[in-house]
C-alpha cells in the first residue's frame, strides 16, 4: 500500500515533530494479521471490524462507485487531550493526503 509506504518513509519527521502514527483499516482482524506477518510496519495497524471507530471519525463510506462498507483515506491528527486538531478526508478510494503534505501539516498545529 503506497500511503503506508510513505507513513512508514516519514516516519522519523512525524517522531521529531511530536505524533505518533496509528493505523485504523475496515479489514476482518484475521487478514490484517496475516497481511501484517509478511508486511510489518513500524507503526500500530488496527482492525475496526465492526466500523465503530471509522464512523466516529467522519470517514465511513457505505456504497460507492469504487467502494462498499469502506473507510475513505483519512488523516485525523488527534491531540493527547482527545481534540481533533487536523483532519483530511479524501473524496474518493483513490486520495490521499501525500507525506510531505501531512508533515507540513504537522507543523501547523
């Protein structure tokens, strides 16, 4: 997945500026597991299975041309106090808010 490759790139820029990096995919929990064996990350990926958490962010997709029961791309930059300070939705499966542009973000909140 190529946003994860770029999370995973940036990494040491999103430390130094203070944020963590969680991943949260609408994917059965066994999957991403399994994916995850062969592909580790150096950063938490969570399974929302039962699409609580997508939809308390904003970014579940129902239906759609190029999506069913999905989340949208999304970058959510929570604070440590629970306050959303930045979020970013793309409008379709294929968006994305590149690396170099969350980074700089970053800096803004």
């Amino acid at each position: 997945m190529k946003q994860l490759a770029q999370l995973r790139e940036r990494m040491d820029d999103i430390k130094a500026r203070g944020f963590e990096v969680v991943v949260v995919v609408a994917q059965a929990r066994d999957a991403v597991r399994a994916w995850l064996e062969k592909n580790p990350h150096p950063f938490p990926i969570l399974s929302d299975e039962t699409r609580e958490t997508i939809k308390a962010y904003g970014v579940y997709h129902a239906l759609g041309f190029d999506a069913f029961r999905i989340a949208r791309p999304a970058v959510v930059l929570v604070a440590k106090s629970g306050e959303v300070r930045f979020r970013a939705v793309a409008s379709t499966q294929f968006g994305w808010l590149r690396g170099d542009a969350l980074v700089a973000e970053m800096g803004r909140v």
